[in-house]
C-alpha cells in the first residue's frame, strides 16, 4: 500500500467526518420541532397501526395517502423504544446521508478527473439548508425518494439500464413524484434504444415487491398501484405553494381545470423531444444532467396542485449541475430561495405572506424561462452536434452552463 497516498486521503476522511459530525449536529436542533404534517397525518397513522395490535395486519389500519411501504416503515419505527417523532427523524436523517453519498458518486462520475469531486458532492448535499430542514426539522421524506432517483441516474451514465429500473421502481414505490424522471427516462430510450423497452416491466415489478409486507398483512396484490388512484385530485386548487406558473391562477379550482395543465406539460415536453429528434441531439454525460434538470423542472412548473416540496429534486440535480460547472452556480441559488422561505415557515421559522409568495413563484417563473432559452439555445441553435458540456475526460472544463 502506497503510504503517501494514503497520506492525501486522512484530509479527506477528516473532512467527511467533520462534515458529518455538523450536519447532525444541525439536524439534532430541530429534533422537538413538531409540524402540522407530522401532528395530523404521520403521527395519526402511527397511532392508528399501534392501536391495531403488534402483528403486521396492523397495516390494515392505515388511513394514510403514502403508499404502503412508507406505511410498512411507520409501523417499524413504532416499534422502536424510543418516540415515534425520534425514530422518523432518524429515519428520514440517514437517508440524508445516503442521499449525500449517491450525489458524491454522480459528481465523481460527471468530474472523474477532480480528487475532491465525491467529497464536493457528499458535504455540499449534507449542508443544503432545504435537505437539512426537509428531514431534520420539517420530518418530511423527500430524501427517500430523491436518493433512489439520483440513484437510476448514476447507473444511467454507467449504462446499467436494469439498475435503473431497479431505482425507479423503488422510488416510484415512495413518492408518485418519482414521475419527474420519466420523461428523461423515456427521451433516453426514444434516441438512443441502448436498452430494451422490455427492461420498463422492471418497474412495476419491483414495486410489487416493495407492496410484499402490506400484501401478507392482508390487502389486495392490487394495492401496489390502487395506492395512487385519487393522489392527484386531493388537492383542490391548481395553486398548492410550490412556486410555479399556476400561482398566478391560484383561485383555479383542479376538479375544472386540472386537466389543461397536464394536457400542457406534455405538449411542452413533446415540442422539446422533437427540437432533440430534428437537431439530432444525443445524450451523452456531458448533456444528460442539464436535459434531466430540464424535464424534471418542467413537469413541477406545469403540472397543478405541486407541493412545494416538489422542487426538492430539481434542487438537488441544478446543486451538482453546479459543483461540475460553477458557472451555473445561480441556477441552485434562485431555485432554492424560491422556496427555502415556504420551508421555514413551515417548521414555525418566520411568515409567508402573500407577498413573499408572489416573489418566489415571478423569480421562479424567469428563472424556469431563462434556464430554457440558455439550455434550447445550447441544444439547437448554435451548432447541431455542439454539446452543452465537454468531456471531463479530455479534461476540459465545462463550457456553457
């Protein structure tokens, strides 16, 4: 073993540890911090599976609107001797590190040639203020989903397609908002096919096999997907506090007009998948991540009745976009300021007046604007076969955004 490699390594252990050592710390200040969502939805749902008995039929007395397998872990944390508004916590603080871990791997991957790219991504996700106040304070489960959807995009640029589906179909299991990566998904089959459409069916394969425990406790193989049917029309207004167009028609009811935004998602998606078909645009690592920001951002600006957690992945997607290219640096800072004052408030820190709101859904709505003329402009304008980022293999920098 080479000593003095070893030697450049104690800094970055030390790093990491000392990284870690105050994310927790942070976390651990808002561990009493007891939310309305926790109050009335996750506490409820736990109180109601502790009431149903110790076996796993207590799955039965779920009322929750998260699919099973979050149910499944809410009755495994009540079983832990310690309060339940700990063990969630917890629960939800680890998966910040394996969120962390996974963001390292894709910049490692996206920066192979850069010796600190992995720690870069693992200390810059475990300090984001909208990961640490979405578990650690808030009790919100974003990172479980997010970290298996930058998980299917780390095996995507390592070519590993059945990996991918593998992800997805663990997030999809979570959060139904794992749609988010799907247009992606599916752009990358329409122009590449370097995997078989065949290779979808692993999704809902894998799902059902995340449903096994609230299957044997006695609900229908069916519940897999039934769980979903209804998510969509919970909410009533288009309008529901994540920053995007539909603010500005906020008094909208969904049941009337629901449709049209979907309907318009789609038509925006199809125009963009047919600029990349007519300007022969191929993915490839160097375009992946801005395409993948993209079409995420795209699907929570359109579609109504958004949280405003929802912008928790395109958050954390534009944050490495700009640990590779620091030129990009005010993607992430606009994208979260848009919605960091809806995550205070939401744990009793400060208002969010109207005001306020209106501020975050007009920055939003340029930035949304200005990232799609600079990234259209990138893909097909300027030169048909130039690339939004050049290779790190070849050592270069990035070179756009």
């Amino acid at each position: 073993m080479n000593p003095s490699k070893n030697r450049t390594r104690y800094p970055i252990y030390i790093l990491l540890a000392t990284v870690s050592v105050i994310a927790v710390s942070i976390r651990c200040l808002g561990r009493d911090i007891i939310t309305a969502d926790f109050e009335n939805c996750l506490n409820l749902w736990h109180l109601d599976m502790l009431h149903a008995g110790p076996g796993i039929d207590a799955l039965l007395a779920y009322t929750g609107d998260y699919p099973m397998p979050y149910a499944f872990i809410i009755w495994l944390l009540g079983k832990l001797p310690i309060p339940f508004l700990y063990s969630w916590k917890l629960f939800n603080v680890l998966f910040d590190f394996a969120l962390a871990v996974t963001a390292g791997k894709v910049v490692k991957q996206l920066k192979p040639g850069h010796p600190y790219s992995f720690v870069l991504g693992f200390c810059i996700t475990l300090l984001l203020p909208n990961v640490i106040l979405n578990s650690g304070f808030w009790g919100q489960c974003d990172c479980v989903y997010t970290t298996f959807l930058l998980a299917a995009f780390y095996f995507w640029l390592r070519k590993k397609y059945p990996a991918v589906m593998l992800m997805l179909g663990i997030a999809f299991s979570f959060k139904l908002q794992s749609i988010f990566f799907m247009p992606f998904l599916l752009i990358a089959y329409w122009l590449e096919r370097k995997f078989s459409i065949l290779q979808f069916l692993l999704i809902p394969v894998t799902m059902f096999v995340m449903n096994i425990p609230a299957i044997l406790a006695g609900y229908s193989p069916m519940i897999t997907f039934t769980k979903y049917i209804g998510l969509t029309t919970e909410c009533p207004w288009l309008y529901y506090y994540y920053p995007n167009i539909w603010f500005f028609y906020q008094i909208r009811p969904y049941y009337r007009f629901g449709t049209s935004p979907i309907l318009l998602t789609v038509v925006v998606l199809l125009i963009f998948v047919l600029l990349l078909v007519k300007k022969k645009v191929r993915l490839n690592q160097e375009n992946a991540l801005p395409i993948l920001l993209w079409t995420a951002y795209t699907c929570a600006f359109f579609l109504p009745a958004m949280h405003e957690r929802y912008g928790y992945f395109m958050e954390l997607l534009a944050v490495i976009m700009a640990i590779v290219n620091i030129r990009s640096l005010w993607i992430p800072l606009i994208m979260i300021a848009c919605t960091l004052p809806k995550y205070l408030f939401a744990v009793g820190i400060g208002e969010n007046p109207l005001s306020i709101q209106m501020a975050e859904a007009f920055g939003n709505s340029v930035l949304y604007v200005v990232y799609t003329c600079v990234l259209w402009s990138q893909l097909f304008q300027r030169n048909e076969h130039r690339h939004l980022l050049k290779s790190e293999k070849e050592g270069k920098a990035y070179a756009e955004i």
